[in-house]
C-alpha cells in the first residue's frame, strides 16, 4: 500500500478515534454479547446476533485505522519552506471569478476531506488545479459543474 499524505490535525483524529474504538467500544461490545449470552438460546437470540455483527464492525474499523495510520505520511505544515505556492495541507484562499465571491479551503488527505468545513481532498479537481500556484494566480477547475476559474488571493501555512 502506498503512503498517504495526511495532515497533523488528520493523524490526531484517526489516533483518538483508535484509542475510542480499542478502550470504549469494544468493551462495551464485549460487555452486551456477554449479556446476550446469559439469555439463552443463541440461535434465536437478536440482540447476540446485532451485538456480534457490532462487533464485526468494530474490529474491521480498528483494522482499518491502524491501516491507514500505519501507511500515513504525516506532513506539518507548519514545518515546510513557505514559497508562497500551494502545496498539501496549506489553507487557501481563492475568489471565484465567475460571481467574485470569496473562498477559504484547506488541502487535507482524503479521510479528512469536509467540504461543509472548507476541508478539500488532495485528489479532488480543486485541489490539483492548485497546487503549485502561488498569489496572484489563476487556477482553471474542471469541476463536476462544469470548468470553474479562481483567483489564488492568500496561501497561508498554518
């Protein structure tokens, strides 16, 4: 599996939900097929079964976490040369010129991606037409709604 950039902000979010699922989830999980047990019969018995198949969802999300924890590069951006270009894990703000209106995106991996928080993919269409452009540029989007161009306004690395 190839490595996948994320930012520090992304890494901290997958560790804690890690150390959710592995401390709260899965001993609750264990705790209710316990209870389910103590019910009787098995073959019949719902809540074992939705308890089983809770924890078959636990675990393959935990599998999946360490997963993508484990294959993440993590980039601080905050850390990187500042050249004034875009590049993963800036916030960039843009205006869009066919309306003039004013956007602010942050370029994160793909598990962080949030478009209703201004959190936009490093492999969405915005985000590669960006990269590489510095202030004062203009970047042409080939958006699902047709092709867009903004005006890169500010780079910043926070």
């Amino acid at each position: 599996m190839r490595k996948m950039p994320i930012t520090v902000r992304g890494a901290d979010l997958l560790r804690e939900e890690l150390r959710r699922l592995k401390s709260e989830e899965r001993p609750r999980i264990i705790q209710a097929i316990a209870e389910a047990r103590g019910h009787g019969d098995l073959k019949e018995n719902a809540e074992y079964h939705a308890a089983k198949e809770e924890q078959g969802f636990i675990e393959g999300r935990i599998k999946e976490v360490e997963a993508r924890l484990a294959n993440a590069d993590i980039i601080d951006v905050t850390r990187l040369p500042h050249s004034g270009r875009v590049v993963f894990g800036v916030t960039v703000r843009l205006i869009d010129e066919a309306d003039g209106r004013e956007v602010t995106y942050r370029i994160v991996g793909e598990d962080e991606a949030d478009i209703s928080a201004g959190l936009v993919s490093i492999t969405s269409p915005i985000a590669r037409a960006l990269i590489g452009r510095g202030e004062g540029d203009q970047a042409i989007v080939n958006a699902p709604g047709g092709e867009r161009t903004y005006e890169v306004v500010k780079v910043e690395y926070l």
